[in-house]
C-alpha cells in the first residue's frame, strides 16, 4: 500500500500545512483534495480539523492518516483498537467542524467527551497522548464556545500563537486576579499545574448547578453566560456573571454547606475545581479563602 505523500494541492497550501505538522504531532498533513485521493488509504484518513490559515484566502479541511508505524501507532499496532480510534476521532470532528448543509451543527461539550474517548483509546495502543488531539481538547478549553464565525471559518490559525502567559491568565476570572498577591501570581505563572484541575462544564438554562444546604463538591467560576442565586424561601437574590466565582463560602463557613441555591438562567460555561483537587493547591486555596474573607461583610451575596 502506498500513501501519497503530497501535502495539498497547491504549493502554498503544501508549504503551510507541512509547517502545521509539528505543530499536530502528525508526519504529514494533507487537504480534502488530496485526502480524497488516497485510493484504499481512505480507510485510515482521521480529520484534523476544518482551519483558517493566516495569508490563504479560504478555510481548509486538514487530514492526517493513522496507520501501522505511522504517527505514533506501533508497528503491531492492535488494527481493531486502530479502527476503533479513528471512528471514534473521526466522529467527534464531525462535530467539532459542523456542516451547516448536512445540518450537523458544532457541539462542543459532545466534541470534548469524544475526544477523551478517543485519547484513551490512543493512549492504550501506543503508551502516549496523540498530540492533534490534545489540541483540539486546548482549544476549546480556551474557546468553550464556537465564535460567531466559526461555522465558516473553523480554527484560526496565526503564524504565530498567542503568548503562553496571556493564554493562561486569560483562563482566570478577574475575581481570582485581585485576590492574588505577588506570592501567588508568581506561583500560578511559573507553576502551570493548576490548569488541568479546572475543568470546563457546559450548563443548559435552567439547570441548578448547587443547591441551598448540601455540602460542596467544587467551586465555579463563570467562563460566559448567567446565572441566578436564590435563597432557601426561593427568592431571588442576585444576578452572576462572566467572570464570577461562586460556591467558595461553604469551604470557610462554620456550617461546611452551600449558603444559596444557583441556576443557569442562559446556557451557561463554567470552569469547576473539584474539592478535593482545590485542597491540593495550598495557592489556589489560599485565594479562594480570600475571596470568601472579602464576601462576610453585611451586603455580601449568598452562593457566591
């Protein structure tokens, strides 16, 4: 079996797409035009991703093939736990990518599920993370929503990438900024363990996220959308926004529970740390205290 090596069917196309590939962690990238072409090699084409190139006019279709001794699978790769991969990959692309005429609309939350079923699955064969993979999971922890272009466009590629520093910062909210000290900033930039303890939920409207008197699972803060606090009678007492924390006040408290019941009042994106991940963080907890120090005042708002 022969795999046509061409990259795209241009030369510009050829000569950025080879760029991107260390970038994916892949040998080869290839376009839609050239995938189509690889004749019985179909069976192992895997989607990349649907990107916007910087200095080409339209987005392109990227593919890679996964196959024995080929982007990181063994040799003697077990070829059913291949098949199972690429399906699996493949579907949650489709997702990823969308396709208005087909009427298959991006799915985020579905496409992040997906993904780490298919980066288990690699992980299993090959002892490693697939690379492509990991970025798309990056991506959409830094755009838990699709941009209001991206059913056209798909991702934005730069030449170059945003700076690290800005990319991590950018992922907190401005209620964990002022609570930080110098100490602490310091910590959280040199140190980036923290990152993947905060991880991304997608609430639909009206879903209650915490309840009034349980005990907490977590601390939230708000990636976009709103939400409402209510208190135990059922009245509504504020309004939180992009940027807000919540749930913290129960882990400072002499009660140890939830002081106020929130609900997604639109579809919601929340980052949540885990309580007994939080624990693990003496700096992240640290602020968290700060933060709820600075809430017990006489017009603090419960659930916050």
């Amino acid at each position: 079996m022969v795999i046509r090596l061409k990259f795209g069917s241009s030369f510009a196309v050829a000569s950025r797409l080879e760029d991107l590939c260390s970038y994916f962690g892949t040998s080869y990238l290839m376009d839609r035009e050239v995938a189509l072409c690889q004749g019985v090699e179909t069976r192992f084409l895997v989607s990349v991703g649907r990107l916007t190139l910087q200095g080409l006019p339209s987005p392109l279709h990227v593919y890679t093939v996964y196959k024995p001794g080929i982007n990181g699978c063994p040799g003697d790769v077990d070829e059913s736990q291949l098949r199972e991969f690429i399906r699996v990959k493949n579907g949650a692309m489709e997702l990823f990518c969308g396709d208005g005429s087909g009427g298959i609309l991006s799915d985020f939350p579905a496409v992040r599920e997906k993904l780490l079923q298919a980066q288990k699955l690699f992980i299993e064969m090959t002892g490693r993370k697939d690379l492509a993979t990991e970025r798309i999971l990056e991506y959409i922890r830094e755009n838990p929503k699709p941009a209001g272009d991206f059913s056209n466009l798909g991702m934005k590629l730069a030449s170059r990438r945003r700076d690290s520093l800005g990319v991590r910062i950018s992922r907190l909210s401005q209620q964990l900024l002022r609570a930080m000290d110098s100490e602490s900033y310091h910590a959280l930039v040199v140190d980036t363990e923290w990152e993947r303890y905060f991880v991304l939920e997608w609430k639909k409207k009206g879903e209650i996220i915490v309840k009034v008197n349980e005990k907490p699972d977590g601390i939230y803060y708000i990636d976009s959308g709103e939400a409402e606090t209510f208190d135990e009678r059922g009245c509504r007492i504020a309004t939180l926004a992009d940027g807000d924390i919540f749930g913290e006040m129960a882990y400072f408290s002499k009660t140890g529970k939830r002081n106020a019941t929130v609900v997604a009042k639109t579809d919601l994106v929340v980052r949540k740390i885990s309580t007994a991940d939080f624990r693990k963080l003496p700096v992240i907890d640290e602020i968290f205290k700060r933060i709820a120090q600075g809430r017990r005042t006489p017009t603090a708002v419960p659930g916050r």
